[in-house]
C-alpha cells in the first residue's frame, strides 16, 4: 500500500466488511488492537499540538535567504504556501484518522460497534466544549 489515500480507503473498506460480519476476530485480539490504535490516535494527537510552536519560528536572523527559509519551515510545519496541505499538521492529522478508522474496525470485527458509536459522541461533546 502506498499513501495515505491508500491506507484511509484500505480500512475504510475492512471497516465495511467488518459492520458486514465479513471480517470477524476473536475479542481478545480486537481489543488489543483497538488499545493500540487508541494509544498511537492520542499519540498522534499530541504530536499535532505540538506542531502549533513551528507556526513562528525565531533565530533566523535578519539576512533576506534566512527570513524566507523560516517562512518556508514555518509553512511546512503548520500550513500556507502553495499546497496549504503540505505540512507536518495534515499529515499527522491523516495519521490520526487512519489510527481512528483502525480503532473503529477493530471494535466493528469484535461486535462492538454500539460502544464506539457512544465514544465517537463523547469525543465530539468533548472537543465542543473546547470551541
């Protein structure tokens, strides 16, 4: 498999033969699996905050060449420039859905799908209250 694009519609797809009962597993293994996909998403998670810090970048000094490579690392670091998803926060963040997705499979192939939808809506509560 290849890029991203690849992974997200690759477990996209076992996610559906999962919801099917296509793809089963026994529970034991499902739940390990969804723990570490979960521990890899929060991971994931904390490694996109931390990207906030290279939106502005000091110590480049004042030289013409020295201003655009900052420009340039903050913009691979946090968005802008031509492709305004070429940057170290949207690839993590496509890690983040493709860790989630696995999550969500994983509790799909065990017959846990009632638990992840009431997880999803504690997430979604969750990161509401922080807008």
């Amino acid at each position: 498999m290849g890029g991203v694009e690849d992974q997200h519609a690759y477990w996209t797809q076992l996610g559906q033969q999962a919801v099917a009962g296509v793809f089963r597993m026994e529970p034991e293994l499902g739940e390990a699996l969804r723990a570490a996909a979960k521990v890899y998403a929060e991971g994931l998670e904390m490694a996109k905050i931390d990207t906030a810090e290279l939106a502005n970048l000091t110590g480049w000094g004042s030289l013409p060449s020295a201003k655009a490579l900052r420009v340039k690392f903050e913009q691979k670091g946090v968005g802008g420039g031509s492709d305004p998803n070429d940057n170290a926060a949207q690839r993590i963040q496509d890690h983040i859905d493709i860790a989630w997705l696995q999550h969500d499979t994983f509790a799909a192939a065990i017959g846990k799908l009632e638990l992840v939808d009431e997880e999803r809506a504690a997430q979604l509560r969750a990161a509401g209250e922080g807008v």
